[in-house]
C-alpha cells in the first residue's frame, strides 16, 4: 500500500525507496507467513487443537539491494 503523499511519477519508477538508506527497492516476490497457533508445551498438551487460531497470510516482500534491509507490505487487492 502505498503512501498518500508519493506522488504518481515515484509510483511509476519502481516499488519505492528504502526507508533507511533511499535506494532504489527489489521485488523478491509473494510470501505466506504462518500467525496465530501455539508452541512449546501447549501443543504437547491439546495437540492439533491448539493449532485452531492458526492462519496463513501472504505478503509482499521488498529487499533493498545496498543495505540488505527487508520490508514487507500487504498485497494490493
């Protein structure tokens, strides 16, 4: 998602600048990331229901090529 105040030309030019070094970003493309559930003991425990408040979620993933930073940002729908 974008910012309100970049303007159209910047959106344009590519996936945007680093916010900690200002390089130019590289897609490195579509991830799903596992939230929710449980660890450690309680999974020992209640087994597959204490996995029941798990869910996946799929995010875009940018990496700055000069610092190596990682951002991560909710795909557009």
């Amino acid at each position: 998602m974008s910012s309100p105040n970049q303007t159209d030309e910047a959106k344009a030019a590519g996936y945007g600048a680093c916010l900690r070094c200002g390089a130019e970003l590289s897609a490195v493309g579509l991830e799903k990331f596992r939230v929710g559930g449980t660890s450690g003991g309680w999974k020992m425990l209640f087994g597959e229901l204490a996995e029941l408040g798990e869910d996946m979620i799929e995010l875009e993933v940018f990496a700055c090529p000069s610092c190596r930073k990682v951002e991560l940002r909710v795909p557009v729908a």
